[in-house]
C-alpha cells in the first residue's frame, strides 16, 4: 500500500477536542451533553465546542450559549482550561512523532504526517488504527484519521468519519466521492468563495474541477488556480514540520462587555491590547513595520485600517500610539462592539534595519559605541550572548495563554510544542 513514486499522508484530528480533554479529566461527563464556552454572564459565551451528545440536540460551535440551553436544557457548560487542552496537545504530538520524524502541527487539535518512510511499522492502516488506539488508552481521547497521497486529501478523509474514524481517500477516487458534494463542502472553500463560484454557475466540486483556469484567477486570484487542483485532488504541500513556527502576523482582539461609544474606555481596551501583542512580539524576537487595527461595530459593520510605520516598532508605547491615532481618525463615533490590533510585516529583531530621521539621530548616534561592542561580542561568542532581561525572561517562561476573552491565533499553543526548542 506504499506508492513508488508518491506519498502516504495522514491527517490527525482530535474529536471535540476540549470537551473530550474535559470528559478525560473528569469520567462523570462522559455521555452527557457537554459545552466549552465563554463566560455565560458576558456577550461573549458563545460555545467553542461541544460533545457529541450535545450536538445531538442541534448545539454548535459558535452558537450563543442562550440558544444553546434553549435547544438543550440540560447542558453542562463549563469555561475553557487552556493549559489543560495544551498539556494534551503536546502528548499526542509526542505520540504522533514516535511513528515519524514528519510531524507538522496545524492547530492545537490536528495536524499532519508523513509515513512513507514508516514501512517497518506495517500498512498505513494497520499505522493509523495503531495511532489511534494509543491516543485513545494513553490519553482518553478520540480522534479520526484521514489517509491520502497528499494533504488536501487527508484532511477531506478525516472529516468523512466522526468520531474514531479512519478513512483512506485515494486520488482516483475524487471523481466519485468528491466531485458530486456542493462545492461549499470543500476544505478551503468558505461561504464567500462558494458564493462567487456559484456566481460563475460552479455548483459542484466536479464543476469547478472542470472550471475555466483564466476565469478562476480572475475572480479569486492564484488560489482559484490551487482550489481549482485541490478540486482534482492535487496537493504538492509537502508535510513540513517546521511550518507552525513561521508567522507572518501577532494580532489580538476582544469584544466588549457591552457596546459602548465612552472614547475613554474603548482607548483603554487599546491600552490592553497593545501590552497582549508586545508581550507576543517579544516572546517571538520580532518587530512590526505595519500596524493595523480592527473595530467591529453594534451593527457588526467591521472595518480594518492599517499604517506602515517608518520605523520598525516592538515597545508597548508605540503601539499603542499608533493604534490610538488609528482610532481616533477612523472612529465614526457610532457604538462599539469589538476591538482588534494587528502587528504585520514582521521582522526578527537580528535583521530590522532602522531608518533613522533628523529626530531620532542624535539619540542612536549616543548609543553607538555601546552597540559596537555589543556587535564585537556577538561575534566573537554568538549572537545569543547578550540580550534584553525581556528576552531571558521570556525565553524560559511557560507559554501563558489568554483562554478568557481575546483571541489570538491558535498556532501559539504550539509555539513550545517544538522538541528541544524555547520559545522565542
């Protein structure tokens, strides 16, 4: 069952992660219908997910927990426990690297393997139910698991049995079991896209696998080009398993308890944001040359409104005034919902090049011996030598993750997940 010439990819993900982590922690929810949530008492308790005793009842991620206890009453909701979820995460990927070295996280509860090398270990199969029965006796958790010659087939087969399924997805079976569903069941394929698909009468996966290419890169850029070939199921990503650590953004954002037009608070809520994206920023050893800002509406109008910076910026302070006047130019007085701010264009810290204006001259002219000295012995002992208290704090401090309110992106869970690595 090994291809010559190609691969053997698996796709791993765990069956309602959080409230399986909880039903392991605590036997006596087993069976019963189950939430992770946010605080019931704020807006912002929406389910993050549920067992499947309570999906049963129609409860879904993202539904408002109020309409949730509506549809079932009995439903034990509980807040999320971010650094149990993230114990979890980092002993099934331990588990997963102990049948290969080509392990790639993509979020807290999935990612992805490449077993072509794993022959001494038996038949992909015989690999995959032997995975899922040790994450299953050692951790109380259940997954499914997707077996395909590339990615984007691997995570479609581990999405057609849930939970504790394993389903093998060869590429000369698309035409049969893909190209008949609706062309919003395809993995990468959200509302919006399917609606301008639909827009160029590509109804179906078969539709757009067949779709015209120039027509395609027109209405959605080179990724009509690639969902055109994940459509024929070709996939050339290669299972990477440094992939999780690359970033190309820190950004954080919150609703608010209520909505609220009080400049004072909503600069406030800015104040916060600011601290949470720096604190990111200096855990990863990177700076900022674009800053952009999120502001969501009572009316759930959302806007976003970015600056490039002139000079590279990392401090707290200085985000924080760039996201004010931001807000303060773009604000439109109406009731607020929703706060964000989003660091782009990032750079390591090593490499950001400084442009120095008439104002800041004089004061890195000042600084310039102590940083020749600080380049000699970077030098001569290694770049690692001297750096900020920050840093050294930084870099043996636990990963600390928000589970309250704000959002970030879900890859920080994984940031320490790395064998033998800090997190930096």
């Amino acid at each position: 069952m090994y291809p010559k010439n190609g691969k053997v990819i698996f796709h791993v993900d765990m069956n309602s992660f959080y409230a399986s982590v909880e039903m392991a922690h605590d036997p006596t929810l087993k069976g019963k219908p189950l939430a992770i949530a946010g605080n019931p008492e704020e807006r912002r308790g929406i389910i993050v997910t549920c067992s499947y005793e309570a999906r049963k009842f129609g409860v879904k991620t993202t539904m408002p927990l109020w309409e949730a206890k509506k549809l079932c009453p009995t439903l034990i909701v509980m807040t999320p426990n971010f650094d149990r979820y993230r114990a979890a995460s980092t002993a099934m990927f331990e588990l997963l690297r102990q049948f290969s070295d080509l392990v790639e996280p993509v979020s807290i509860d999935e990612g992805y393997m490449d077993i072509t090398e794993s022959k001494e270990l038996g038949s992909p199969p015989a690999i995959a139910e032997l995975i899922q029965k040790r994450i299953f006796d050692e951790l109380n958790l259940p997954c499914s698991i997707g077996i395909a010659p590339n990615k984007f087939l691997a995570k479609t087969a581990s999405d057609m049995k849930k939970p504790m399924g394993i389903t093998i997805l060869r590429k000369r079976d698309v035409p049969t079991v893909l190209w008949p569903l609706d062309v919003e069941e395809m993995h990468g394929v959200g509302k919006k896209t399917a609606e301008k698909l639909k827009s160029l009468g590509l109804q179906t996966i078969g539709d757009l696998a067949a779709a015209n290419e120039i027509q395609l890169k027109a209405l959605l850029g080179i990724n009509g080009v690639r969902l055109k070939e994940r459509a024929n199921g070709i996939d050339k990503r290669q299972v990477n398993p440094d992939s999780v650590y690359d970033f190309k953004s820190i950004g954080n954002s919150t609703t608010l308890p209520k909505d609220t037009t009080n400049q004072r608070e909503l600069i406030t809520v800015f104040d916060r944001l600011s601290e949470q994206v720096t604190s990111r920023m200096s855990r990863k050893q990177v700076v900022a040359t674009v800053l952009g800002i999120t502001i969501r509406y009572k009316s759930r109008q959302t806007i976003t409104r970015s600056q490039k910076l002139e000079n590279p910026i990392a401090r707290k302070s200085e985000i924080f005034e760039v996201a004010k006047q931001l807000f303060n130019r773009n604000w439109d007085g109406n009731p607020v919902r929703l706060l964000g701010i989003t660091a782009t264009g990032l750079q390591e810290v090593e490499e950001a090049v400084k442009q120095l204006d008439l104002f800041t001259y004089e004061k890195e002219v000042e600084k310039e011996p102590l940083l020749n000295t600080m380049s000699k012995l970077k030098d001569k002992y290694g770049k690692n030598i001297i750096g900020t208290a920050s840093s050294r704090v930084n870099q043996k401090r636990p990963l600390n993750i928000d589970g309250g309110t704000d959002t970030s992106f879900n890859k920080d869970f994984l940031q320490g997940d790395k064998p033998n690595s800090t997190d930096s």
